[in-house]
C-alpha cells in the first residue's frame, strides 16, 4: 500500500513538473524543420518549445476543438486558404520582424504571418522513366503514358495538394486538365509523395520544393526538379498566434524568434524553406535557383479559399487513376 | 460481510481496487459508448449507417483480420508442430522468435517491407528484370504479408506448448488399430491442440482489428478501422466525439465478440491429456532434415530482417532522407543520447513508472481475487481484464474524452500518457498473478496468521516472496510492451513528451530513415537488457505462467 502511494505521488510530482508555461507549437513541418526552428527560438528567446506534428486540417480543427481550454500558442505553418477557416480561435500579431516582409505576402490585419515562400514543383525519379522522356510542362503529364505514375498530396486534406489543383485548374484548359487530373494517384498524406518518388514508387511527385530538393541535396542523383515551363504556383506558408494562448508573451516571442532572419537562414539551409524575407539570397545557401528566374502562374488565393467547397465537389467527381488500392 | 471481516484490510482495499478500476477502466468506456449516441446533432450509428467510408473500414478490417489470421495460422502451427516434434539445424533460431515480436517495432517492420517488396524493393526490381511484375505493396498485399509475418509468433507460442505434451501414444495406439499415419495424427492430435490452435488464432485477429502502426504505413488509402478511429479523434479533437467514439465502440464491439466465441470454442471441445507423456523431438536427417531447417529458417530469417536493417541503418551516414549504404557513422546515435535525447528520458521513465504501478496493481489485485474473494472481487476479475478488449487507438480515445476536463483533467500531462500504459498492459499481471497464487496452498497463509501474524505482514512476508518468480516475469513482460507501445500513447501525448515509439513513428512519417533506425535500436536495447539480465542474471523465467 506503501508503494501505491509513493508511486501516487511520483505521477503527481511528474505532472506538476511539467513546464507549463512553455509554449506549444502545432506544427505541420517535418522534424529537421522543427528542430531547426526550437534551436533559434532558443537562442534568440531562450525558450524551450514543446512541438505537436500532424496536418495542417487535422493540427487547426484539434486549435477549434480545444478553444474553450487552449492547448497550444502557435500554430505553423500552413496556407492563408487553410487557415482562413479558423480565423476566429487565432489571434492577430503584428510581429516586428514583418518589417522585412515584402508587403504582398502580408495578410489584411496581420491575422497570420507570413514564414516562407513554397514553390510547386516536379518531382522526377528519371530511374523510373521506363522509355517516357521527362516532363518539362503539365501538358506532358497529361500524357496516357503516365497513367497511375503521377502521385499527389489529397486536396481534401493538404493545402500543398489543394494549391496544385486549384492552379491547374485555371493554367491548363478543361480537357487536358482532365487528363492529367485521370492520370493522378492521390495520397491521404502528404510526406508519403516525396518518400514514394525518392523509392521509386512513383515516377512523378507534385510536391513543394522544400520536399523534393531534399533529395537532391542528399546525393540521390535520380531525383530531377521540374519547374513547368508554363509556369508553376507559389504560395507562402503563414504561423499563427492561438487566441488564449496558455504562453502568453512567449507565444509572440516564439513568432519572432520563427520570423527572424537567423530562423528562415537556418531552414533554408536545414529543410530549404525559401524565405518571405526580402534580405536573404537564397543561392548562397543551397542550390536552388532565385525566384526571379522560375516562371510563376499567380492564383488569386482569396478566389481558391472562397471557392473551396465547390471547388472540391467538382474533384470529387472527376476520375482518377486511383487511390493506390 | 460480517463484522470481523471488515477489521481485515482485504474488504477495503477491494474496494479501493473497484474504484480505481471503475474511474479509469469503466467509466472512459461508457464515456465513449455514450458519446456514440449522444452526441452533437444525430446520433453517431445513423451518420455511420450513411458513411460509406467508414462502412468500408470496417468490412475492410474484418477482411485483413480474417485473411491474416488464416496466414498466421498456417505459418505458425507447422512451425510450432516441427519444432515440438523433430530435431534439426538452426532449431535454436527458432526458439529465438518470441523475443522476436515483443522487440522490433511494428512501425520498422512496416518501412523495411516497402524497403523489400515495395515498387522499388530489393525483391520488385529483381523480378521486374525477369518481366514479373508484383502487385502494389501499399494495401492488401503489404497488409497481409507483414502482419502475417508478425503475428504467425503468437500462434506458435500459443501453440507449441500444446504440441509438446501431446501424448505419441495415442498417436501409435491409433496407428496399431489400423489408422494410417497422416490420418491417425489429424483424427487424434488435432482435437487435442484445436483450443489452443483457436485461441492464439481469435488473438492474432483481435491483434488485426486493434493494429495502428502497419496498417496506418501500410493501408495508404485503404479504409481501414483503427486508422479511421485515429484521425477521427485527431481531427474531432475532445470536444465532439460523435465519430470517434462510434468507431471506437465498433472496435470493441468486434473484439469482445470475438472473446465470446472464443470462450465458447473453448469450453464446448477440450480433451484433457491424462498422465501425458510427451513426444520426444525425433532428429530429423537427410534430404527431409534440410528441407525442414530451410523453410523453418527463411520463416525465421524473415522476421529477423528488420531488425538487421534497423542495425544497419543505424550507422549508416545520411543526408536528410537519403541514405548512403556502405559509409558508416556514429552521428545518428550520439543524436539519440546527446543532441535530442528527450524521447529516450521520456520513455523510461514513463514505462519504468507505468510497470512499478502496473505490477503492484495486478500483483495486489490477483492476491484479492485468488485468496480474498467478496462480493466485489468477482467484478475486479472481469472490469480487469476488459482493456484486453480496447485497442490502443480506442483505449487512448477513451482516456482523451474522460479526462479532458471535468473531475479530472489529465489532457497534456505525462500522467495520461502513463495512465494509458497501465490500464493497457496491466491485464498481463493480473494474468501471471493469478497462475501462480492458485498453485500457493492456502494452509502456508493461515499457519502464518493462526501463529499471530497480522494478515497484512502475512501478504508481505509469506505470499509475496512466494510469488516472486512470477511477479519478476509479469515485470519485464510488461516493461517490453509498455516500452514499445504506440497507438495509444500517439492519442494522448502532448508536446515534449514523445517517447521512443512516437519518435520512430514521426522520424519515419519525415522520410528520415537513418535517424528513424538509430532511435529502433536503442528502443530494441531499451527492451532487451532488461530481458537479458534477467533470465541470464536472475534466472526468471519469462513465461513462468504458461
């Protein structure tokens, strides 16, 4: 009985010595990302930070869920269309470090802040051709040959998948943009697209840049990068104060620390995250080319937010090559 | 209950027991079952009834469940049946394979068969170069092969005890009466082994239903009902439960009707060996001999695969996800005790604190049950053993709802996360707790007390030591699986409180491969020593009760 109430006392102390004040960050990022991002937010800010990883849907609905108690104080990172959804359980914050934001990335009342810039591309496993010569443009995809090859992040569930769709949708004319779209596996998680092109499951990965340089960067010399020649999307990547945020000042202190130059030098360099700061040249980190030099189609991404719904049915009804069953 | 008994401490600590059990067993489940009906707006069964995914997820789960079992069963009981009877080479290996599954983690397993037969594997690109093409590994082809190549271990250690005590001399007898020999072993040795052979078989499906990791890495977009209930929970948060909770009941639902048959196989056909003498294992020689060594060993060396792997990828240099096989490194392992040494912390001080209560619990309790049965020690025996019915998914759905807020708010603690690992592994003590207090004589007890000792210091100095052994092996039985458990932990942690497993399962999730391994093999050593030292040490007998 002794021991019963000793051990009592143990879960007791371990709860209560859990820091709560530290802030909690809901991140949809990959672990060398987020390890990057707490190394800077403890230098700069010194504080520890607690991480909770899922989809960006899954990791804001959870936000929603517990907003009578807040669990978490910042939210990072996903797309303005994601997030726009949510607005009333996030909390505003203009944070100082917007002042080295390009003014067009920023969002009305600084209800989100701009991270980093992500640039759609091709990912290409040129092992895994078998004969077909590689896609230069979203009109090759289309091609029959790549029936069941081509693999992408659900729309539904992903706002990298949702990004590509809704800009193909408006680059390509209806009928091609049929074809490809019956040419398209669709992957329930997005970190299964580059894994699945990077092993060969799959030929071609629509996936961010971040994702499939990482591959190129780390020696796998079948893994090309397409930048459609006809122009392929971009879209920043916001973080977010929770509103009630358990951390209070900390939580803001966090952002800054996330936005500052140290943190996006870092994950460029890390998780090659091109930055939303005007004052990093991103070639003399790694490898990838200025976003002057990549032909960007524009979306009108209140358009895509407001359109969702609709948007969404339509895909739902479209055929595809399958769902991997 | 009469008046002196309620001077003993035994009344009262049953009690005790009841409670504890009622708030953290009881009351979670019939929150979620609850919750299945009562939720926001309609009720959960109707929008189920209309879900034509979530329908799809449980005919699914009931397939795989099915098809894995049968895969299982016919991978296990030749194997247990082989080893029970014969002798040959590298029968020792073989012996080896119940270490085998309470040590790699099913997260590994799962990414060393896409390493293996995925459509880039080792095996695909081989046959590929002949013009043989193998279907997809995502979906019901990886499914059911690994999950077959796991849970086939539990039928042959269900199976080979059985096997071992099956009396020759029945088999002879039936052979001189005239029964040719391929008919004499099936008419006579099955029935005999058939209970055991259903039960190992009803606990590799209700394994299935429960199972998170693989079929979550595996399943891709196959609907699939632990991975339904999982992103339910995630996705509806502790605020609406309607979906989550009705998934979950499903899966309980499932499994203890499974039990229920179970229960009834066993009680309708068992034939009791009398003065039994078991086989002894002939050697097997020649051509037969290595054909039986040969299929015994690709069995066994298939399920040691991924932990070679896991070794290997250990050490070997990576840069982000990509893996350079052939150059070496000790960088992905000083990463697991320097540079981010949190998860390894983490876990053994949630599972060390989690098998202390756990065994205290159940070794506490059984001694209730056994020797001081009430009134309410009949319920404590069954309340008990229903966490072997909740799924790791479902347990860690139950916790979440409860304790989110209301009497107790445990949401976002460490304690939740042990409070998971208790009620989940805590039925295995109460199991080995109970074996062995019915082979204690109740008269070494009562010449204690009736020579002045109290009843209390009787427990502590006389039964206790006597049941020792017995708690020692529920100890490290419990220590192993607390350790590598996954599907509830995953629900219920919070934010710098990873353990090894969840790590595992988010470096994986990351495509970081390298990493990924070097945190398995320290989980693989975190399970092993324990084990090692005590049976080589200590000499406990790991499976002291069976």
């Amino acid at each position: 009985m002794k021991k019963l109430a000793a051990t009592t006392l143990l879960l007791a102390g371990l709860a209560a010595g859990a820091n709560a004040a530290d802030p909690v960050i809901y991140t949809t990022n990959p672990v060398p990302a987020v390890e990057a991002a707490q190394a800077v937010i403890k230098e700069k800010a010194g504080l520890t930070t607690g991480i909770i990883t899922g989809g960006s849907g899954v990791l804001l609905r959870r936000i929603e869920a517990e907003k009578a108690a807040p669990q978490g104080d910042v939210f990072w990172s996903s797309s303005a269309n994601t997030m726009g959804a949510f607005k009333d359980v996030l909390e505003p914050y203009s944070s100082p470090e917007l002042a080295n934001v390009p003014a067009d990335l920023r969002v009305a009342d600084d209800y989100f802040q701009p991270a980093n810039l992500h640039v759609v591309t091709v990912m290409v496993n040129t092992d895994q051709l078998d004969g077909a010569p590689a896609p230069a443009d979203w009109k090759d995809l289309a091609d029959p040959v790549w029936k069941g090859r081509i693999i992408l992040p659900d729309p539904a569930n992903s706002s990298t998948g949702y990004t590509i769709v809704w800009g193909l949708s408006k680059l390509l004319d209806a009928e091609t943009y049929k074809a490809l779209v019956g040419n398209l596996v669709v992957s329930s998680s997005s970190s299964a697209v580059p894994k699945g092109v990077a092993m060969g499951e799959y030929a071609v990965g629509l996936t961010f840049e971040t994702n499939s340089y990482s591959y190129v960067d780390g020696g796998q010399t079948e893994i090309a990068i397409v930048y459609p020649s006809s122009g392929t999307f971009t879209t920043p990547e916001y973080s977010a104060l929770v509103k009630g945020a358990p951390a209070g000042d900390d939580a803001r202190k966090a952002i800054d620390a996330l936005l500052s130059k140290e943190a996006q030098t870092e994950l460029l360099k890390v998780a090659f995250r091109r930055p939303s700061r005007t004052d990093i040249k991103v070639s003399d980190y790694v490898k990838l080319p200025e976003l002057s030099s990549i032909k960007v189609f524009k979306i009108d991404e209140e358009e895509a937010a407001r359109s969702r719904d609709a948007f969404l049915a339509e895909w739902a009804a479209l055929p595809k090559a399958g769902s991997s069953e | 209950m009469n008046h002196s008994a309620l001077r003993t401490p035994w009344p009262w600590l049953s009690a005790l027991a009841l409670a504890l059990l009622g708030v953290f067993v009881l009351y979670p489940l019939l929150y979620i079952f609850t919750a299945s009906f009562a939720g926001e707006g309609r009720s959960g069964w109707l929008q189920l009834l209309e879900d034509r995914r979530s329908l799809e997820a449980i005919g699914n789960t009931l397939v795989l469940a099915c098809v894995v079992t049968l895969f299982a069963t016919l991978i296990g009981v030749p194997l247990a049946y082989v080893s029970a009877r014969y002798r040959f080479r590298g029968k020792l290996f073989i012996t080896l394979l119940p270490l085998i599954t309470l040590v790699i983690p099913e997260v590994v397993t799962a990414q060393t068969w896409l390493m293996i037969l995925g459509n880039n594997g080792v095996i695909t690109r081989f046959l590929k170069g002949y013009g043989i093409l193998i279907p997809s590994f995502y979906g019901w082809f990886g499914l059911i092969t690994s999950m077959s190549f796991i849970y086939y271990t539990y039928v042959y250690i269900g199976t080979v005890a059985a096997i071992g005590k099956f009396d020759a001399q029945l088999e002879e007898a039936a052979q001189s009466l005239g029964t040719p020999p391929v008919r004499a072993r099936l008419h006579v040795m099955l029935p005999v082994i058939r209970p055991a052979i259903l039960a190992s078989a009803l606990l590799v499906f209700t394994m299935v239903v429960g199972n998170f990791a693989i079929s979550t890495i595996l399943g891709h977009n196959l609907p699939l009902l632990s991975v339904a209930i999982y992103q339910a929970a995630v996705a509806e948060g502790a605020t609406n439960l309607t979906m989550q909770s009705t998934l979950a009941s499903t899966s309980v639902l499932i499994v203890m009707a499974v039990l229920f048959v179970n229960r009834r196989i066993i009680a309708k056909g068992r034939y009791e060996i009398v003065q039994g003498r078991g086989a002894k294992p002939q050697p097997l020689k020649g051509a037969q001999g290595l054909l039986v060594s040969a299929a015994a060993g690709i069995v066994v060396a298939v399920s040691l695969l991924p932990l070679v792997t896991i070794a290997v990828g250990a050490f070997t240099v990576s840069r982000g996800p990509v893996m350079r096989w052939g150059e070496w490194t000790l960088d992905n392992m000083a990463r697991v005790f320097i540079t981010a040494p949190g998860p390894l912390v983490n876990s053994i001080v949630y599972a060390g604190i989690a098998t202390v209560i756990s065994v205290c619990f159940s070794t506490l309790v059984s001694y209730l049950v056994v020797k001081k049965p009430n009134l309410m020690t009949p319920v404590i025996d069954y309340v008990s053993a229903i966490p072997l019915a909740l799924s790791g998914t479902v347990l860690g759905v139950g916790l979440l709802a409860s304790f989110n807020g209301g009497f107790l708010a445990l949401t976002g603690t460490s304690t939740i996360i042990v409070l998971a690992y208790v009620v989940r592994r805590m039925p295995f003590g109460m199991r080995n707790g109970q074996a062995i207090l019915h082979n204690i004589p109740n008269s070494i007890e009562e010449a204690s007390i009736s020579l002045g000792s109290p009843p209390l210091r009787t427990f502590l100095r006389v039964v206790l030591p006597m049941m020792l052994p017995a708690v020692a092996s529920a100890a490290i039985l419990t220590w192993t699986t607390t350790v590598s458990e996954l599907s509830a932990s995953l629900l219920v942690y919070s934010g710098g409180r990873e353990t090894l497993p969840i790590q595992i399962f988010r470096l994986i999730d990351s495509g970081l491969m390298a990493y990924a391994s070097a945190y398995g093999l320290v989980l693989v050593a975190v399970i092993l020593v324990p084990v090692v030292v005590a049976t080589t040490v200590f000499k406990v007998d790991l499976f002291a009760s069976k």
